[in-house]
C-alpha cells in the first residue's frame, strides 16, 4: 500500500490527507511538531480573548482520524532526504514514504531589528505563539502596554486580542494609511478611523529601530525610527507578513526560491515530492495572484487538487476567482474579483460609503467597457456564488448594481441601501439605473 | 460605569437573599374553624386525620412554613399508615368489603392539601408586609439586574459581537458561580414543583398583583408566571444591548417577550378573572401535553363557547398552523419568536448557549430521547382519548391514570423544568428544546423533510473558526456543514440566528427560499475550478 505523508497538520495538509481518504486506501500520515489535532490557526485569536476553549479551534472530534485511518504523528522534520525517499526526525527517528506532501505553513517575518529575539518579542501565528502571549500578556500588571509593529491583517488581530485584557496597544504602521497595498484610500481610512475609535494608538508612516532590552532580556521599549521616540512596552508583536517555513529544506535536493517552487499540479523538482498552501511557490503567479499565496482558502484548494492527482486523477490547482475576507475589529470586509489600491489602467472605481463611517462598498470596472471586475465590500454582507457567477459571465458594473439585492447576503431584516448606492452611481455617471429586487430565480438560475 | 455594575450586582444579590429568606419567614397559625371549614371543603373522612388537624395544629403558632407544612405532612402520613395497616390487616383476613371502605380515609395528595392549608393560615411579618417585600424582593431584583445590565451599552465599547473573556468567566464557563447558579435554580424547581407548601410565602407576596389580575389570591403557579416574565423581561433589556446591532436579534427578542406577558401570562389570567378556562393560545400539543386530558376536555366542553373554540384553535394549531408555518419559515417562528421555554432559553438563557454539547455522540443520544418523548406523548394522548370517549381505565394494556402520572411527573416536572431549566448554566440553555421537548421533534420532522427553511452558507468563505458551532445552544456542528461549503438544514436547528452573528467572516445566513437547491451536497468547494464532466465521470465510475 502506498504511504502518502504529510509534513504539517494545518488546513492545506489536513484537506489534502482528507481528501485523499476520500479517494483512496492509501497509507496516511500527517507529521506535526505543533500540535496533535488539526486545528483553525485564524480562531486562535478567540481563544485569547475568551470567546472560545483551545478545543472548539478543532474542527474534527478526536476519534475522528483514528475512524478515517490517518495516522498523527509528533515530530520535528530535520532533514528529507529525497534520494532514499525518508524523513529524519530531530529524535533521530526515520520515515519513509512513497509520496512527501510539504505543507508546513509560515513562519512570521523577522526583519533583523535589534532586540527582535527578547523575552517579549513575539509573532502570532501558532499555537506555541498563542501560549507564548497567554504568558506575556496575561493582564494589564504583568504587559502595561504593547506595540505591534506591522500592519497588516495578523496586526490588528493583535491589536484586538490585547485591547480585551484593558491593555494599551500602540500600532506602528510603515505605510502613511492602514493595509494601503491592498486597499483603496477610502477604505484604508475607513480602517484607520475605526481603529482609532478603538482606542488604539495608530502611528502611521514610521518603522521600527530597535526593541530595548531591560538588562534581564526582556522587552522594554521600543525606538521609533523616523522620530527617534521611546515608547515603553512589556510586550512587541512582530506582525510585519509571513514567509514560508521551509529552513528544514536548505539542505535537501528540492528546489526553494522563497517558497518551495512547484507547478500547478503542486509538483516540485523532485518526483513524488509535493508542496501546497503558504510554503508553495508557484514559478509564475496564476492569473493576477501573486506566486505565494498564505490564505486559508488557497491552502485548502491546493490540497483539494492535489489529493486528486495522487490518487490518479491528475489535477491543476487551477483557483478560480479571487476572494476573501477578513474582520477589522467591528467591521467584516469581503472581496470579491480585483480592487486594486490604485486603479490599473483603463480601471475605474465607484465607492459608496453610508453615513455612519462604517460601512462602503468600492467596484472597480473598466471604463470603457464597464466591465465588472471586483468588489470591496465593508459592513455589508454578499452572495459569494453571484459575484463568482457575475465575474465568470463578464456582467458590466450596471448589471451588478441593477441586481446587486441578489447578491445581498445580510441577515434578515436588516437595513438594505442598495437603492442609496446605485443613486450615487447614476449621478456620478449620468445613468438611470433602476434596483431590481431580489429573485430566488436568478439566484439559482 | 464599572461601579455602577457591581453596585447593581450587589442589590441584585441582596434581594435574592432576602427573596429566599422570606422562606423562613412569618407566622402560621390556623384557628380551629378554619380547621373546621377546610375539613369540609377538601372532604376529608379520616377522623384520626381531623382530631390530629384539630388538636395538634390548630390555634398552634409555628414560626414558619416549613414547620408548619411538616406538621400537616406529619398529620397526614400518621392518618395514611393508619389506614394503610387496617388495609393490610383486612387484605389478610380476605375481609374484602372491610378493606374496600378504608380507601376513602386516605388522603392522596397530599402535596396539595398541605399547599392549601398553609395557603389559609398564613400570619405575621410576610402577610402584613407584602408590599415592602414585593420592594425589597422583585422590586429590588430588578433594580440591581438593571443596573447591572444598562452599564454595558458603554461597557461594551460600540456595537458588534462582544463574547470577550466567556470562557474567562466562573458564570459562563462551568466555574462555580454556574454550579451556584445550577443549584439554587434546581432547588427552586424541586420545591415549585414537589414542594410548593415551603414556598407559600412567595405566593403571600405576589397576592395583591394576583388580585388585580385574576380576581383571586396567588398560587405557586402564579408566583412562577409572574417571575418567568419579569426574568424574561430583564434578560431581554440585555438582549437588546447586547445585540443592538443585529435587527434579527432585536425583532426575535421583541417577539418571545410579547408572547410570553401577553399570550402565556396576561391573557389566561383575564380569562380567569372572566370565569373562563386560562388558556395560552399559543401553547400547541404536544409540548401543552395535558391538552386532551379528561379535566381539560371536561372543562373547555363545558365552558359553553370559548371552551369549544379552544378546543377547536388547539386541534388546529397543531395540525394545520403548525406545520404550514414551519414549511414557510422553518421551526424557528415558535421555538425562537413564539415559544415560552424558547423565551426564556433565548434571554435567561443566552449567557449559557456555548455550554451545548457538540458531539457527534450528543447528536445521536439527542436523536433517541426526544423522539422518543414524541412517541411517548403521543402513545398517552391515544391512551387517554381512548379512555375519555370509551370510559375504560386503560387501553392496549397501559393505563390511562398511570401514563399520564408517569408522564408529568418524568417529562412534565423533571424533564422540562428541573433538567430543562435547571441545569441552563452546565449544559446549556435549550436542554429542553434539543432533547426533550415532543413539539420540537415534531416541528423538526417538518423542517427536515418539507420546509423553505435553510442557513446558506456562503460559498467558500469558511475558515472554520469554529464560532457557530461554539455558540449554537442546539449543538450543531455548523462549522461541519460550513467548511464544506453545505447549507445546514436540520431538524433540531431553532434558527436563533447566532451562528450568523457570531461569524466573523459573513458566510451563514437564514434564509427561507425555494425548497429545490435547499440541500446542496458539494462535491468541491467555490473557488478551485476543476473540470466538472471529468469529476462527474470519475464519481460515475466510483458509485
């Protein structure tokens, strides 16, 4: 029987072993030096904050691999040796495989600051992460402030989680707006508003130099670059991105760039040796996406694609629309399709923002074709299957916004303003468009 | 803002010490004619029974209902063993018609009788002082709850999910406040329920409101009506706070607390005030299980035309409004907008929800006991109306008293108000409603098999957080069905809606809609696009 193992337990390497249960009998493996039972890495931020035990972060009950014959095992990967198809443990142990399946995730990004290694000093991305803040910044006494450093979406999580323990957090953004790579102005500043509304001391346009060490090798300030400001905290999150985790690999025969280089059926250089989620790298990046890609939803769709192909049915990870979304504080946001920062060329975008500050919507379409070709959407829910219909069908920006009550995925009886945005449009555009109301048919047309 | 909370916390506290200390309270003396007069009207034969009323508890002062019940109780039990032994010594000597006449000098409820009698003799401090008790108990109560609640509106900073620190908290998180909490509230079931002559004070209080209502003096009943309201009442201004943002939550929330002051409280009370049989309109067997009991048939057919209407709006409610309104909108129009248990679940109960069970096991056991409970209610239904309309004691071999004595006793009592309710702060707030409740069974079967009902999940948003699942008080797993990329569509779900609350990521939503593409197994999730007429073949291949 072949042994299929997978070195990682999050959701790319739990998908794929699932899957390929799904299909096959093979022999399965997952490896993990993190933790026994697969669990969901963006719901550890809840445990921190009270919301949720440890436990209900596993999507699977206990007895549940034991059921689906996929062996767990505890370890840390030292070495794969490809040639004699094995996995070296950091106990001395040795697997072998028939086929390797790499989906170790990130690890958070260390940019050489000095002090970056003190007691105090920390990302937030796994579970020992997490345990690690639980004992640095347990309450108020023991963490009087905290400074992040990094703005980005594991940032003002963060932020989140410290401002639920009543301590000060003061967020340190390198860009002159929040997330402004990815967003728009409006929304950024939306963002930047709301964050500030929260009480958190939102620095933008400024870098880290250093972290201070108190003498004992704990944190105990940090210097602004830009200003050359102290500020004194028991507590620095690292939140500046993610890079692949693949040090184990420097001195095996797989081909690594910053990730580990694969083809769309997720094969790297060496036959039988696959790679998914945050650590794969893809020659060239698919369609507009970039070549990593560390998004949950991505990570699983790899390993979907790839357990077909193992099991015989050769497969492309072949993403379909982009999409994703994410919660600021009080504020989800969903995407759907490509909203730029800035409008490519021959792109426009139409924002809607209502009056309370927060919520917005930003289309971006071609101007002059007025093809659709993506939506932010802030405090207002949509219909994921209509805007992934709607991008398939090419719809222009007046057949979204004529319909845009079908794609409306609020819980009932809530406000609606479809009718308040595309009033907005038509007079920035000089149109006449009429909101249709919402029709089962064409949503399952 | 924080003093304000925990000096509302403090008055909260002080009145329930002295809500329960009124136990204790007060003078109980009964005079000889009252003794007199009682023995009359309860009929009671035993002259062993009526010398030891007459000699040792009348004109006697006790210092409480509890010495004074246990006097009575010991009254009674002395005069049943009596009889008891002469049953006994007749039953040896086949004396059969000797034994026969001792039957009549027992005294069967004796709950009951004791609750009366102690109902009569009430003296002193509490009956004197009902208005300052009402002040200093429910007054006060609300006081303090109030104050505690109102500060949140700031506390909580703006409006949005705020589940900070739940599994921080001995209250929310089985600590031993929720174990405190659990105690006390069995405790005040048992004796509401099996003891209701030690809390006979509370009914002294509630006497004047229960006057003005009814016409009449307060029973135990009444004591739990009134408090089941204002709980209800007080629990929901921290709905509407808690959840300020989400209209869904605040219109459910309206809902549940109009039904509960006007249709399950205010109107059977005015209808008894009116000599009519109280009736809660909104109450549909086979949760009201005693509906097609003889004393209900008896009573509502002669109750001249209101009887007969509600007779008739009863076998309706059940048979035709029932289930067209789960086909149109799912189970959730009554066990979370309508229902009574489902009120006081979704606002006393609302700080419990996450203490669900979530296992697969849990799911499995739940499948078994409520509906077996459907099964049950139905068997003494058929049971009693066969006896009702056939005037035999018992068909297919069970007997008519003895089923449905089994039934309230086991389901009605324990079940739906001692486990129900009782054990909210351990295994959450809709123990009741998952597993026992044989309208919810029935209501369930509707929604599974013949409903426009279904939470959509969207697309492929799911990061599997595991929110909805932590913070359904039914116990689905919905995260299950979401990750997945299905619509969760089962027969337990109450459609709270605070699984779509929860969710960080907007990917549940109720929605009542077209019952074709309601279910929707999928193969892959949106996003990856694989070569659908090659996946197709292949599943082909493999089934």
């Amino acid at each position: 029987m072949e042994h299929v193992v997978i070195i990682g337990n999050g959701i790319s390497g739990i998908t794929a072993a699932r899957h390929i249960r799904k299909l096959s009998d093979k022999k399965i493996t997952v490896v993990s030096t993190e933790t026994d039972y697969f669990f969901s890495r963006t719901a550890l931020m809840y445990v921190y904050m009270g919301h949720m035990k440890f436990e209900h972060t596993q999507p699977y009950e206990n007895w549940f691999w034991k059921k689906n014959r996929i062996e767990l095992k505890k370890g840390f990967v030292q070495h794969v040796d490809t040639t004699t198809s094995s996995l070296h443990f950091s106990d001395n142990s040795i697997l072998n495989y028939d086929k390797l399946i790499i989906a170790t995730g990130s690890k958070p990004n260390k940019f050489g600051w000095p002090g970056q290694d003190l007691n105090g000093a920390q990302g937030l991305y796994s579970k020992q992460d997490l345990d690690m803040l639980e004992k640095n910044a347990p309450n108020n006494k023991v963490c009087k402030r905290a400074v992040i450093v990094g703005g980005g979406l594991i940032g003002i999580e963060m932020a989140e989680m410290l401002l639920t323990r009543d301590i000060p957090v003061t967020f340190l953004v390198r860009e002159d707006s929040f997330w402004n790579g990815v967003l728009p102005a409006g929304e950024s500043d939306m963002i930047n508003r709301h964050i500030r509304e929260h009480h958190i001391d939102l620095r933008l346009g400024v870098n880290l130099k250093e972290i201070k060490d108190d003498g004992n090798g704990n944190v105990k300030s940090i210097v602004i670059a830009e200003t050359g400001e102290e500020i004194e905290c028991n507590v620095v999150g690292l939140t500046a991105g993610v890079s692949p985790n693949i040090d184990f690999l420097k001195e095996s025969a797989i081909e690594t760039g910053r990730g580990i280089k694969v083809n769309r059926f997720l094969e790297t250089n060496i036959k039988n040796v696959y790679a998914i989620g945050d650590c794969a790298e893809q020659h060239e990046g698919i369609g507009q996406r970039r070549p990593i890609e560390a998004v949950w939803y991505t990570g699983r769709m790899m390993g979907e694609a790839l357990a077909r192909t193992i099991c015989g049915t050769p497969t492309k990870y072949n993403p379909g629309h982009w999409f994703n979304s994410a919660k600021f504080l009080d504020i989800e946001y969903q995407t759907y399709g490509w909203v730029w920062a800035q409008p490519k060329d021959g792109e426009t975008n139409f924002y809607w923002e209502h009056a309370d500050g927060n919520k917005c919507i930003n289309i971006n379409f071609n101007k002059n074709t007025n093809k659709f070709i993506g939506i932010n959407t802030f405090g207002i829910r949509m219909r994921h299957e209509i805007f992934d219909r709607w991008l398939t069908q090419e719809q222009t920006v007046d057949h979204v916004l004529t319909h845009l009550k079908d794609a409306n995925f609020d819980p009932e009886f809530y406000s609606q303003y479809e009718k308040e945005i595309v009033a907005k449009y038509n007079s920035e555009n000089n149109k006449q468009l009429k909101v249709k109301s919402k029709s089962w048919k064409r949503i399952f047309a | 803002m924080k003093a304000i909370k925990y000096t509302g916390l403090a008055i909260f506290i002080a009145a329930l010490s002295i809500f329960t200390a009124t136990l204790f309270l007060g003078d109980f003396k009964a005079s000889k004619s009252t003794i007199n007069e009682f023995i009359e009207t309860k009929g009671i034969k035993s002259e062993l029974l009526k010398k030891e009323l007459l000699t040792v508890i009348s004109d006697t002062k006790f210092n409480n209902s509890i010495a004074f019940s246990s006097a009575i109780k010991t009254a009674i039990n002395k005069s049943n063993s009596y009889y008891d032994a002469l049953i006994e010594k007749y039953d040896s000597e086949k004396n059969w018609d000797k034994k026969g006449e001792q039957f009549q000098y027992k005294v069967s409820n004796v709950g009951g009788i004791t609750y009366d009698l102690a109902k009569k003799s009430g003296k002193g401090f509490v009956v004197e002082n009902r208005g300052l008790l009402w002040w200093l108990t429910f007054g006060m109560g609300i006081i303090g709850a109030l104050l505690f609640i109102l500060p949140n509106l700031i506390l909580l900073g703006k409006p949005g999910i705020k589940n900070d620190h739940i599994y921080h908290n001995a209250a929310t998180s089985r600590g031993w406040i929720a174990w405190g909490v659990m105690i006390y509230l069995v405790i005040f079931y048992l004796l509401l329920y099996f003891a209701p002559y030690y809390v006979v004070n509370w009914t002294f209080i509630l006497d004047p409101i229960s006057k003005a209502l009814n016409g009449g003096p307060a029973s135990q009943w009444f004591v739990y009506g009134f408090l089941y309201c204002v709980i209800m009442i007080v629990m929901g201004v921290r709905m509407y706070i808690k959840y300020r943002h989400n209209k869904y939550q605040i219109m459910r929330t309206t809902s549940v607390l109009f039904f509960q002051i006007v249709f399950a409280f205010l109107i059977p009370e005015i209808m008894t005030s009116l000599s009519m049989p109280g009736y809660d309109f909104k109450n549909a067997f086979p949760l009201d299980y005693d509906f097609f009991f003889e004393w209900n048939l008896k009573s509502l057919t002669s109750s001249g035309g209101i009887g007969l209407f509600i007779l008739v709006w009863g076998i309706v409610l059940t048979l035709v409004v029932v289930p067209l309104m789960v086909y149109f909108f799912g189970k959730r129009w009554y066990c979370s907008w309508v229902c009574g248990c489902g009120g006081l679940a979704e606002t006393l109960g609302d700080p419990y929800r996450q203490n669900s069970n979530k296992s697969l096991l849990a799911w499995k056991t739940e499948r078994w006991i409520i509906h077996g409970v459907l099964a049950l209610s139905l068997i003494m239904t058929l049971v009693t109306l066969y006896c009702y309309f056939s005037g035999a004691d018992s068909f297919i071999g069970i007997k008519s008293q003895w089923i449905k004595d089994t039934y309230s006793f086991f389901i009605g009592a324990w079940f739906a108000g001692v486990i129900g309710t009782g054990f909210y702060p351990i295994f959450g707030n809709r123990t009741w409603c998952r597993f026992g409740c044989p309208l919810a069974a029935y209501l369930g079967l509707v929604q599974r098999f013949k409903s426009r009902f279904r939470i959509t999940t969207n697309g492929g948003q799911c990061i599997s957080c595991g929110n909805c699942s932590t913070y359904c008080e039914q116990g689905i797993d919905v995260r299950a069905y979401a990750q997945k990329g299905e619509n969760i569509v089962r027969s337990s779900c109450v459609g709270c809606g605070i699984c779509s609350a929860v969710c960080p990521r907007g990917v549940l939503k109720l929605e009542n809609g077209p019952e074709e593409g309601r279910i929707n197994p999928t193969e892959v999730l949106l996003g990856n696009d694989v070569d659908l007429i090659e996946l197709a073949k292949q599943n082909r291949k493999a089934s």
